[in-house]
C-alpha cells in the first residue's frame, strides 16, 4: 500500500520524521520491479467512527485545527490500514505492508502531536478487525526501537487483544516497563520486553523465539498486526540497536510462521519509525520481499 500522498507534511524542515523516508522507499520498490504489486488506498472510505474507537473527539478535533495538512496525511494513513482489511477480507490476498507516515504507535488523546505520532493506526486496525469484522483474537506484534504506549494504553485491560512489545525502554517515551502486563481480564496479554544498546540480531531473535512464539501460540491469535519499525536497525539516527536487514528478515518469517499456523497467513504491517533514510527503505525492502515470499 503505497501513496504519493505520504511525500506531504514534514513537522519542520530538518525533522527527521520526514517525507522522503516515503520516497526512499518508493525508489528502492521501484529498483527492485516491485511497483506492481503496489496498490493506493480506498479514497472514499469513512474514517470517522474508526478514529473513535480509540481516540477522543478532542483529539480528533485538536489534530484538525492545529496540524491541517498533518491532518490529511494522517487521515490518509488510516485509510490505507483499512483498505488494506477490505483488501484481504475480500480474499484478494493475505498479507499487506502499508508504506504509510506519520507513524501511529505514540498517538495517546493529548490533542498534539506525540513521539511524531497524531492517529494510533494499528489500534485502529484492530478494532475495525473486531467490530467489523467480528475477529476475537489478535495479535500486534512492535518491534519498533521505541514502545508502543499508546497501542499499550488502548489495549491495557482487553484480552481479545496480545500486544508484544520490544524496545529500549530507556528511550522516548520512557515506557516499556517489563512490569506492566495488563490489568484485570486484560493482565497477561501485554507483553514487554527491553532491549539494551547495542541490541543486535541474535538477541531480538531469540526474543522472539523464546517469549513471542510460545505466548502467542498460546494465544492463537486469529490476525496479526505488525507495527514495522526500521529505527532498531544499524545506523538508525535515532535507535542504538544493531538489528540488520537479515534480523528484520528472520523477525519477519517468525510472525509469518505464526500467521500460517493460526490465522490462514493472514497479516498487515504497518510502518512506524525508521530514520535513516536509506537504511530504512532497505529494511522495509527486505521485510516485504519476505511478506512476498509467502
Ligand atoms: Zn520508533
């Protein structure tokens, strides 16, 4: 799921949630034949009770008055996510990389911009899987640099929802404590796990080996969503882990093996950080060449 659309709005000239971090990655699909197996997203769809599941209309609000033209892109953002559900609902294939920005995973109801975040994309991704859909059980899988607290706050006390987190819980923003697990029905089914400096990609994989896959074999989920980041990998300007292209290649056919194993290889990723420019189209390169391998 790719869109031009996603090469507007940039915070501020030097920021480096930036718009070329799309353009990078359009470049590298290009190099590589794989804009034919690139589709834009539902135009039309209505966003409006989705934005509402999880986010406030303060914030909803707030994000329109004061960021218009983040706005747009954001909204943009979630469009793709949901398309991408009518995509595979429709039986039209089985897993789908959305090549999206701004990223969501930070975006809590402050009504301001948060961690470069506006809208939680894969939490809405998720309930639109659950109320649309009617799926009971699913799984997010953020292998981000940072912790996905906002995906964390919205599913803190839900069962119906495994979130498995790995990050730096000593980087913004600040969270990611291995303590928090979830609270009442939902205590067990938040998952964090910190990685320190210098984390590479044996460490991350044996992470996800040891702790993702029997937990969530244990859970079986019915859908699995990734929230993609590319800022754990070397040279990230942001990140401090070592992770290659290679880890985020093994990273992927563990939640891949997941998928086949209990929701007919069913999987959207969505992209949430990743600052070096290059580096972070060659990951998501390597990602979906493994997406596609299927
Ligand atoms: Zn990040």
């Amino acid at each position: 799921m790719v869109d031009k659309i996603f090469q507007k709005f940039h915070l501020s000239p030097d920021h480096p949630e930036s718009p070329k971090r799309i353009s990078y990655i359009y470049d590298q699909l290009k190099k590589h034949n794989l804009l034919n197996k690139c589709i834009s997203f539902k135009k039309h769809i209505k966003v409006k009770q989705w934005l509402n599941t999880v986010h406030t209309d303060n914030h909803i609000e707030s994000i329109k008055e004061n960021y218009p033209e983040a706005y747009e892109v954001a909204i943009s953002g979630v469009k793709s996510c949901l398309s991408a559900v009518e995509k595979i609902e429709k039986n039209r294939c089985s897993n789908i990389f959305c090549a999206i920005r701004p990223p969501g995973h930070h975006a809590i109801n402050t009504g301001k911009v948060e961690g470069f975040c506006f809208f939680n994309n894969i939490a809405i991704t998720a309930k639109y899987l659950q109320k649309k859909y009617n799926y009971k059980k699913i799984l997010i899988v953020d292998w981000d640099y940072h912790h996905g607290n906002a995906t964390q706050d919205m599913f803190y006390d839900d069962n119906t929802v495994l979130f498995f987190s790995t990050h730096d819980k000593d980087a913004y923003p600040g969270t990611g404590q291995t303590t928090k697990i979830g609270i009442g029905k939902g205590k067990g089914y938040n998952i964090n796990v910190h990685l320190p400096c210098g984390t590479n990609d044996e460490k991350i994989i044996e992470v996800f080996n040891n702790i993702l896959v029997p937990r969530a074999s244990k859970f079986k989920p019915e859908f699995i969503l990734i929230s993609a980041g590319f800022d754990g990998r070397h040279d990230d300007p942001l990140g401090c882990f070592e992770i290659s292209d290679k880890g985020f290649e093994k990273l992927t056919k563990i939640v891949m093996n997941l998928s086949k194993k209990f929701c007919d290889n069913k999987i959207i990723s969505i992209l949430e950080g990743g600052y070096n420019l290059h580096g972070n189209a060659k990951g998501v390169l390597a990602h979906i060449k493994t997406l596609d391998s299927i």
